[in-house]
C-alpha cells in the first residue's frame, strides 16, 4: 500500500557530497507537507508514494537548495545610480579602512525606509534569486526590515532578516567613541524579531546582526548573544575581514576579536562569524572548538581587492572541520547567483593557493547548501534526507554547456547555469516550476521596480 505525498521530483541525479560517489543515481525525493518525507531510488519511491504532482528530473541533478549568506538587501537601491567609469579606489577597496566602512555601514543600517520602498525593490530580486536555485538568504545588514520580510513572504524565499548593531564607530576625527546606546540599539532587533520571527510559514526568521566587532562594546557583544539566546536566533557578525581591520582591532581594545567575542558569549553555535578572510591558527582552532560557523564571500570579497584568498583562511578552516557558508556581498552590483559564486570561490582559492586542489568542488558544493545555521534552521535544511525540510532545486543538465556531463559535482561546480534551473521548492512548496516562478506576477514586480529606481535617479 502506498501513502500519499504532494511532490514527487523523480529520475535524477541526487549530488550528494558525503557519499563516496557524490552521486545517487536515478534517485526520487518525495515531499510532503513541509518535509522531505522520502529520498531513494525511483523504483522504490513510486512504488511507495502516490503524488498529487509528480516532476520527471531526468537529465538533471537534483540537490538541496542553495544559499546566499551574505547581502545588505536595502542595498540594492545602489542599483539606481548613475554608473561613471571610475578614477580612483572605491569606497570598499582594499576592505582595510574601517574608519571610513564603519561609520558608512553603521549609518546605511539605521537608516529608516519606508516598507513600500523596499518591498517593491526587493521583489524582483527574490524573484531572480530563486529562479536561479537560492531559497535561503541572509541579510547581513539592511534598513526597511518590514518591506523586505514582505517581499520575501510574497515571493516564498527562506530568509533570515533583522537588525544590524553597533554601537562605537570612527568619527570625523578618526576615533572610536561611544555613537549609540547599547539598550537603543538591542530594543531596535528585539522589535524587528518580535514582529516577524516565523512568518511566512515559518520561512522567516529574525536575527540579530553585527556591523564589525570593531564597532561593538562589550556590554553591546554580550546583549547580542543574551537577546539571541533568549529569543532562539541566529547571530551574524561581520569580523575578521582583513589584516587591517584586525590590526585595528587590536590596538582599540588591547584584544583580539576572537579574544572580545569569547569573552562576552558571541562564540556559540548558533553565530556566524562573516568574512574571516584573515584568521590566524589561534582564531580558527577557538572558532572550531566554539562550533562557530563561517560565512565566505569569494565574489565580492575579491571584486573590492580584501585579499581574502591570499591569507590561505579559508582552506585552512575547511581542514579543521569549521562549517562554511557561502555569500555574495556585492548587492548593488549584481544579483549573484549560486553558480557566480561557487566558481569565484574555486577560481580565487586555486589561484591564491597556486594549486587546484587548494579547494575542492566538493568543498564549495557543501558551502552553497549548508544555510541551516545563518537562517535560524540548524540541522534543518541543507541535505536531502527524510526530516528536513524541503528546499530542493532540479538543474537540467541536457544543455549544449554541458556536453559529457557524467557527473553531479562538476556539473553544478563548472557548467550549471541560473538558466538550467528548472524546478525550485522551498519549505515544501512548489515556486520555480518548468523555470516560471508561481508565486507572484514576476514581470509586474520586475516593471514596479524598475518604475521606482528611475523614480530614483
Ligand atoms: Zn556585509
């Protein structure tokens, strides 16, 4: 007898990198209300699963959904202005001068914007990023959280959303001095969890989020972790980004980051340390033992010159076991996709480590699908296994591109395209079907959006 599941994505290539091939062949998943409900051969799972819809995956791969870690959403409103070839170094280049990036982000992060405003916005960018296979995003610092959580609930995306704090920056006189108070500023992402941690089907999550350790006191460090504990959220927190910005670090607080996030709680499992291009042995062995995740940007990291590869950090975490997780960090540039950033990551470590086996495919293949933890579902997405939940993309590998295609892992590493990606399920529910989104009008939002930045210019 069998029992009844709404999905049933059946005849592909499950990419699987802890098994010894990488790949189960001729592979079905079964989904069922939120979860996978079944992962195993075809044969098996039609013999056993009667589907409301079943999706023939034959020709394709089937994995978990992919991740972008890393986007400041609201800053997609860059997107409006004029481009001019530039005449000198940009405000990020080089990622090395925190008395400049600082105040900059911290006051980008406070900035109040209508919901309208960024609803609108980011509803084509939700829209894109989920046809091309992301179904969980990490906002690592935004203003207008309520349009951006509506969006994201409009378009059906997993997203991770809240507040970004600081509370010391660099002023006009280059010195870190005390710019907002600690209780203003842990009250301002209490309301922004409280108002929408677990909407959209439990889709959302609040988080609480960090400017740089830089620019956080103690007392502020701490009111992270205590809010983040209470509340069951995930931390995010840019640190690490540079030799600079660490050497900074140092001479402000007589301690290093890791040393300031250790001792007010922030090195716990449910925080994401984000960047960490420069991570000494001593950082990586605390960030280890802590169960600490990281989040790598390779794609906007190398495109601002942080020399993040060339500190040879990432590598070495993968080898002591830290999980990593990938994002893109160039909002306001591009949208990237899944597959922009999987080959940034294995073009700049290859390149830096003057080796192409500085990182594997596999290695980057686990970064893009492991959101759990930066999206407040730890253990809960990021493999196709029975129990968690169901965010799924096929990848139709049948094009011109990928001629010879034998195998998952140098499928999605080398050749896989946004264009390939044909099916897109988040939390159980059906949104990229035959590669249209089905949750909203997509040129509508596209077209509303396009009227607002011009609205902008
Ligand atoms: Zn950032």
């Amino acid at each position: 007898m069998s029992a009844t599941c709404e999905l049933l994505i059946v005849g592909g290539r499950i990419v699987d990198v802890d098994a010894p091939s990488g790949s189960l062949d001729d592979h079905a998943v079964a989904i069922g209300g939120r979860e996978v409900v079944g992962v195993g051969p075809t044969a098996d799972l039609v013999d056993r699963w009667t589907s409301k819809r079943t999706i023939d995956a034959a020709g394709g791969v089937i994995s978990p959904g992919f991740v972008d870690a890393h986007v400041h959403l609201s800053a997609y409103l860059a997107m409006a202005a004029p481009y001019a070839r530039p005449t000198e170094p940009g405000r990020f280049s080089g990622g090395s001068n925190v008395a400049e990036i600082v105040p900059f982000v911290a006051e980008l992060t406070s900035m109040q914007l209508p919901a309208e405003l960024t609803s609108v916005l980011l509803r084509p960018v939700f829209a894109a990023m989920l046809k091309s296979g992301i179904t969980s995003v990490v906002d690592a610092g935004s203003a207008g959280h309520d349009g951006l959580v509506s969006a994201a609930v409009d378009v059906g995306i997993r997203a991770s959303i809240g507040a970004s704090l600081a509370d010391r920056w660099h002023g006009a006189d280059g010195e870190i001095g005390r710019r907002a108070e600690v209780e203003q500023q842990l009250d301002a992402a209490r309301a922004v969890i409280d108002a929408h941690d677990r909407a959209g089907d439990g889709r959302i999550r609040g988080l609480v989020s960090a400017v740089e350790t830089i620019a956080c006191s103690d007392e502020l460090l701490t009111g992270i972790a205590d809010l983040a504990d209470g509340l069951d959220v995930p931390i995010n927190i840019h640190s690490h980004i540079t030799e600079a910005s660490d050497a900074a670090h140092l001479a402000e607080y007589g301690a290093s980051a890791t040393e300031r996030l250790a001792r007010t709680g922030m090195l716990n499992p449910r925080c994401t340390a984000m960047h960490v291009g420069n991570a000494t042995d001593d950082d990586i062995a605390a960030f280890a033992e802590a169960g600490l995740t990281v989040n790598h940007n390779p794609l906007g990291n190398a495109m601002f010159g942080f020399a993040t590869a060339q500190q040879g950090a990432i590598p070495k975490m993968i080898d002591a076991g830290i999980p990593l997780v990938l994002g893109s960090d160039y909002a306001g540039s591009m949208i990237a996709t899944p597959f922009d950033s999987i080959k940034a990551a294995l073009s700049i470590h290859r390149e830096a480590g003057g080796a192409d086996d500085t990182i594997s495919f596999e290695d980057v293949i686990a970064m893009a699908t492991n959101p759990g933890v930066a999206v407040g579902q730890p253990g809960r997405v990021g493999r196709l296994a029975v129990g968690q939940l169901a965010d799924v993309v096929v990848v139709d590998t049948t094009g011109s591109h990928h001629l010879g295609d034998r195998h998952p892992v140098p499928s999605l590493a080398l050749r896989a395209r946004a264009s390939d990606v044909t099916t897109v399920v988040v939390n159980g529910e059906l949104v990229v079907d035959g590669g249209e989104l089905t949750t909203i009008d997509e040129s509508a939002a596209l077209a509303e959006a396009q009227g607002l930045l011009a609205s902008m210019r």
